[in-house]
C-alpha cells in the first residue's frame, strides 16, 4: 500500500503538472497559428468552453459517487462564478499578449506565476513561512531557482550542443510566422504578466472551493459554464457579424477542437486535482517548465537546435522544482509525525474512544 500511495501522493501529481504544461504549449502555438489566419481570440475562447461544457456534462453523472458532499449552494455557486470571471479575464489576456507577442513569451512570463502564487499563499496564510525552517528554505531558494533557470533559458543562448539537421534554421521560420513587431511585443508581455497574475488569484480560490466541494468533475462543469456563458455576450458585443463565426481555416478548426475538447478540459481537471491534492504553489511551480518543453519539443518536432544555456537553465529548473517537492514532502512528514504524537498523547492520558472503551467493558 505504501509503494501504491507513493505513486498517487508523489509521483503522479508531477507527471500530471508537467503533462499539462506539454499541452499548454501546443495549445498555445496553435492559437497564434491560427490567429495568424484571421481567429479572433473572442470566438477562440467561446467555441473552447461550449466544448469544455459539452464535455464535462455527462461526466458529471457519471462521475458524482461520492454521497457525502455538500449541497451547491449560494456561496460555494458564487465562489465558482468568481474562478470563472477570473478564468475568463485571465485568458483574454493571455490570448491577446499571444495575438501581440508569441507563445515563446507566453511562456517566459509564466516565470512569473510561482512568485505571485507564492506570495499570495503566504498572504492568504495557506503556505507557513518558517526562515529557519529547513523546509520553507528549500520552498523560497526553489522557487528562486526554478524561475532564474527559466529566465536562463529565455535570455542566455550560448552556443549549439545539438545542431539543427535541416539546412533552414527553424528558428528562423517560427520567428517570420509566430513573432511580432516590438511595440507589439512589449504590450503583449504587459498582458501575459496580467494573466499569470490574475491565475495565480484563481489557484487560491480554487483551493478554497475544492475544500468545500472536493468534485473535480463538478467543479470544472460549472467553471467551463460560468465562462461560456461570460463569453458569449462579450463575444456578440465584439464581433457582432455573424458571419465572421464560422471557422474556415483548417488550423483554426485543429486549435478550437484541441483546445475545446482536450487542452482546457484536460489542464483545468488536473489543475483542480492537483490544487485539491498539493496546494496552490504546487501546481503553480511547474509553470516554468513550459520554457524548457518548448524548447525540447521544437528539437525534437520542429529540427530546432539545442543551445548551451538551454541545457544549463533546465538543469537549475529541475534542481529548483526538486527543492520545492522536497520542501513539501518535509512539511507533510512533519504533519504527519505531528499528528501521530497528538494521537500517542491522546492514548497516553487515559482519553479511549467511545467504540473502543464499550468493547472492553463487553470482555
């Protein structure tokens, strides 16, 4: 049992954060291929979440076997109508600075996101900051690292450990058909620095509700509702020809099927999971490893050469996210043997439980 809890505890949360932010790079190189082809990310966002929705809803019969939880009411519905509009606010931004910008940035600023989930953490009291504690050290030095191991990658090229072996450099190519002009750019960070802060509000809140209402499934169908019906109405305001809805390119159809039907349904449930297993800060420290999948999987995908400072800001990454699960796994062994001792103590001072004390007097 205990190898069994080891791989649900431990090992399946960081496959299932870094299998998500594999999918939030597809999903974002195919939006800006297929804004590049005339998609606005209005009708983008709004098809995405009538799928989400559509998806979710028998899910939800299927999947609701837990009997004891709580009725859906007001304040648990409102909170949920809360992750929604910030859910809808976070991705029209971080649409729009990938409209501006490129998924290469999008995912550089998303450096971001541990530092404002951390911090919002700490200020919400969900994560205990302790500096002489050995395990809140290795929270805030891992936290610190993995971001700069980001950062090294984004900013440090250094020269090629694996050359390219097509004749174009791909790289080239990616920058004529997914870059942007400079003004462009530097607006379209602005946004995607909004989003990830605005995400790392939805990670706290989204704690709060799966502590209410512990039901990924549920939780997400309502989510995925909330922005769909946000999203309309702003989508008929915006784009009010409606003619300009149907989708015509084939890369616009690949993106909205993608991302409607796996990217956003797939990330938020995991994300949801993970918020309701690990915590906020958690699921927000693999956020930078977008970087580095980028880059490892034009080389592999897309012919892309490998560079120095690739290789060296992905092992400081990995070293930081190491640091932070190991950092967590301390403080849940500390929770643990904590609560231990108070049950020993508990058994100690005389205290049986009820069932317990009735069995004894019966022999």
């Amino acid at each position: 049992m205990a190898p069994r809890r080891y791989g649900y505890n431990d090992v399946l949360p960081c496959t299932a954060m870094v299998a998500v932010e594999c999918s939030n790079v597809i999903l974002n190189i195919l939006f800006k291929a297929a804004s590049l082809k005339g998609l606005s990310y209005y009708f983008f966002i709004t098809y995405c979440y009538a799928l989400g929705t559509l998806v979710f809803l028998p899910l939800v019969f299927f999947s609701n076997r837990k009997p004891v939880l709580p009725p859906l009411k007001f304040p648990l519905i409102s909170r949920i109508c809360l992750l929604g509009l910030l859910g809808y606010s976070g991705v029209i931004c971080g649409f729009k600075g990938i409209e501006l910008g490129s998924p290469t940035l999008a995912s550089a600023i998303s450096n971001l996101t541990p530092a404002f989930t951390f911090i919002l953490a700490v200020l919400f009291r969900m994560e205990k900051v302790a500096f002489r504690s050995a395990s809140s050290q290795a929270k805030i030095m891992g936290t610190i690292a993995s971001i700069s191991g980001a950062l090294v990658v984004v900013f440090y090229k250094g020269p090629k450990v694996i050359s390219s072996p097509t004749g174009t450099s791909s790289s080239a190519l990616l920058q004529k058909h997914l870059g942007s002009s400079q003004s462009n750019w530097v607006i379209g960070g602005l946004l995607e620095a909004v989003s990830f802060l605005i995400f790392s509000f939805w990670y706290i809140i989204q704690s709060q509700v799966m502590k209410i209402y512990p039901a990924e499934i549920v939780v997400n169908f309502f989510y995925n509702l909330s922005i769909f019906l946000i999203a309309l109405p702003v989508c008929l305001l915006a784009e009010p020809n409606l003619s300009s809805w149907r989708l015509t390119p084939n890369i616009a159809v690949i993106a909205v099927l993608y991302s409607g039907l796996f990217g956003f349904s797939f990330s938020s449930t995991l994300h949801t999971w993970g918020v309701r297993l690990k915590g906020p800060v958690f699921v927000a420290i693999f956020r930078p490893a977008s970087i580095v999948i980028a880059v490892v999987m034009s080389a592999i995908f897309l012919g892309e050469s490998v560079y120095l400072g690739s290789v060296i800001g992905a092992v400081i990454l990995i070293t930081g996210l190491y640091a932070v699960l190991w950092g967590k796994a301390k403080e849940e062994e500390m929770r643990e043997d904590d609560s231990s001792l108070n049950t020993i103590g508990t058994l100690s001072s005389g205290t049986v439980p009820l069932l317990q004390s009735t069995n004894i007097e019966e022999m």
